[in-house]
C-alpha cells in the first residue's frame, strides 16, 4: 500500500487484533482493562477517545470501538478483538502445589541442560538471575518447609511416639506450603513458573493444542485484511508476541492473504522471543523470526523496557536466535522508557511489582510523552508512522546466543 499524500496518511478506519500473554482468565479481562485505562489516561492527553462495545446487543465480549477525536482532526474509528486462548493456559495451570514444583524442576533441567540458561546469562547476566528468581523463590519455600518439618519432627520425638513425630513433620511441611500459598507472592510465583514450563517444557517447540490456535489466528487476520479498513494491527503481549509473530508468518505464506488491502503492522509488546528462541525445538519460531525479518510487506516494531524483569528488554531477537537475514529489515527495536512517561511517584510504585511493570506496556502513563498505548492503537497515525521518528536501538553487538540456529528439524 503505498501513499505519497500525507492527508491519505490519516486511518479513518482501523482493526487491532490483540494476542494476551500467558493468562487463564477470559479475553474480556482485556476489554474491561482497555476502557478503565484509557479513562484513566483521559486527564493527561489533548484527545478524546471513547470505548464502546463493538456490537449493539453486546453479545461480543471481545471485541469493542474506539472514536479518537482531536481539534482539526477526522475521527479515527478503530474496533478491536482480543483473541483467545486463555482456555490453554488454564488446561496448563490445573493441579496443586505438586504440578507446580513438578513443571519447575523440568524446565530449570531442560533450560541448564540445553545450555539455554548459560547463553542467557552471556547475553544479560541481571536479566537472567532476575528470570530466575521464581525458582529461587520455590527453592527457598522448600527449604524453609523442609526446617519446620524438621523442627517438628526433632521436638514431636521427645514426646510422642515416632509415627507420631512424622505426623508432625508431614504437617507442618503441608501447612507451610498452605500458607505460603494464599499470598500473593506465592500466586505470582506459581504463575510464573507455570509460564515457564509452558514455554520451556516442550525444548522451544509449540503443542498441537497451541498450533491449532495459531492456525485460528492466521484465519482472523486474514479475515480482516479482507475487510474495508485503512489498517490492520496485530499485537501480542508477553507470550502472545510469539503467537501473534507466528500467526502473522503463516498469513504470509497462506495463499489466502489478500494482494490488496489494509496496511499490516505487527507489535510485540514485552516479547517473551528470547526465551524460546535460544531452545533446541524452537525451530519454528526461528523460522518465522528470519521470514518476518527479511521481507518487506509487513513491518515489525519490538517494543520492550529496561525496567520489566520478565524479558530481555531492548535485544534484537532475530540476532540472538542467529538467524538474521541478509539483508535485515525488521524488527524496529523501539524502547519504552516506564520512568520518562510516568511521574516519579508512579514509577516508583510501579517498580515495586515485579509482575506490573511485565503489564505497563498496555496500561495508562500519567505523563505521555513518546510511548501512549491508546494513541497507537486507536489514534489517526498508521503505526508505521507512529513509530517513524524512533531510531531502532537495540542492546549488544547483535551476536547469536546459544548452541541452536536451526530453522528446521
């Protein structure tokens, strides 16, 4: 689509399709948290923007409209979607304490065995130990566990029989693994360990159940290129960014994808790339990495923080996966600076979760300044234009990590 008038560079019409990362709960948290923040950014911003539901009876709990309006400006109308798949990560996250610890132990072993956590401390040695925080977490739960059992048990021996020494330990262990486990610290623990076992458990390599989705995604996407709008705009968050760049790889290469049409953008929010991209059966991915980074269709802004301990902010995913092509278009590796968008009080609050900052990206700033969610998703720019002032800054000298570049088994 090329447009040489910069009036005819203005979106009347726009469609986002959003990709959440790895939640259990339904897409329409999503919708909700989408009204609750714009409003909430209402006050620091000099247009007006409104939310309401996409279809009259609303009987579509994922899909809603935005209107954006500023002075002088035609109104931008954009109707979003957010698709599915938290029905997954909720098959994922059933069991106790014991899937839990279970689906830990395996992906620290598949990630020290690969040599997947080595190359990960090579590329950004904080952003590592940060990673692996949840599992020292658990370790120490353990741990601490363990002592209370053994403390009962050493004093429940002066006085009770032995069965009855080991009926005191086995409880103390079970009740400090219960009450560890209705705080929150534990929750986002659990959640995060069971991410990582989602990503980690099968060596980089996606389930038949995830490729079936992706497989659903594409049909979306190529739906809406279909369809009468200036724009089209796939983003995904967290590890909806892999599922959104894979899903946008097989739009690529399907026989169906419109020749004329909307615009198409993709934007990877907090990508959990990296983390995949460095396993031994992430071929895949790497494969869909070097396609969307070598053509010219479609263009690629990786959008990530310093601030969020979750990823490895700001590094070129498709040259640490070692599979760049010549030449390398894409991705445009665009920075989200939490501390000059926010106010200090806010940023401050903000980096005290470990899981809000992973959030930030698709929330209100209290002092907008080069990164407004809302206005690149629902406002009068094209994303390509939104993102035209910003140089690519990626981190590193753009070497490939790890012992796995392969893109085919």
């Amino acid at each position: 689509m090329t447009i040489t008038n910069a009036k005819k560079r203005r979106v009347l019409r726009r469609k986002v399709l959003f990709i959440h990362g790895f939640d259990p709960r339904d897409a329409q948290r999503y919708k909700d948290r989408y009204a609750a923040e714009s409003d909430k950014q209402a006050p620091f911003v000099d247009y007006r923007l409104t939310v309401s539901d996409l279809a009259e009876d609303g009987s579509e709990d994922r899909t809603w409209c935005t209107r954006w309006q500023k002075d002088g400006w035609p109104v931008t109308v954009t109707h979003f979607e957010a698709l599915e798949w938290g029905d997954l990560v909720r098959d994922v996250m059933r069991g106790g304490i014991v899937a839990t610890l279970t689906s830990a132990l395996r992906s620290l072993w598949i990630l020290l065995r690969t040599g997947t956590l080595s190359a990960l401390l090579r590329l950004d040695s904080f952003k590592a130990i940060a990673f692996l925080i949840p599992y020292l977490v658990v370790i120490a739960q353990v741990l601490f566990a363990g002592l209370l059992a053994w403390l009962g048990h050493r004093l429940g021996s002066e006085v009770l029989a032995p069965w009855g020494a080991w009926l005191v330990a086995a409880g103390l262990f079970c009740a400090a693994f219960w009450l560890m486990g209705r705080t929150r610290g534990f929750f986002m623990t659990s959640y995060s360990l069971h991410l990582y076992g989602f990503c980690v458990g099968q060596y980089g390599a996606y389930s038949a159940a995830t490729e079936a989705r992706i497989d659903r995604f594409k049909d979306e996407i190529i739906g809406a290129l279909g369809q009468d709008y200036d724009e089209v705009v796939v983003i995904g968050h967290s590890f909806g960014a892999n599922l959104a760049l894979s899903a946008v790889s097989d739009v690529l290469t399907s026989e169906e994808m419109p020749q004329h049409g909307p615009q198409l953008s993709l934007v990877t929010l907090g990508a959990f790339l990296i983390n995949m991209t460095l396993l031994p059966k992430a071929w895949r991915q790497r494969r869909d990495m070097q396609m969307l980074a070598g053509q010219e269709r479609v263009a690629w802004f990786d959008l990530s923080a310093q601030a969020d301990r979750y990823i490895f902010a700001l590094f070129d995913p498709v040259k640490a996966s070692g599979v760049a092509p010549d030449p390398q278009l894409w991705p445009k590796i665009v920075p989200v600076r939490y501390r000059h968008n926010l106010r200090p009080r806010t940023y401050r609050a903000l980096r005290r979760s470990f899981f809000d900052t992973h959030l930030q990206y698709i929330q209100a700033f209290d002092r907008p300044r080069d990164y407004d969610y809302f206005a690149l998703t629902a406002g009068q720019s094209y994303v390509r234009d939104y993102f035209a002032k910003h140089t690519s800054a990626p981190r590193g000298q753009g070497r490939a990590m790890g012992r796995y570049h392969s893109t085919a088994p």
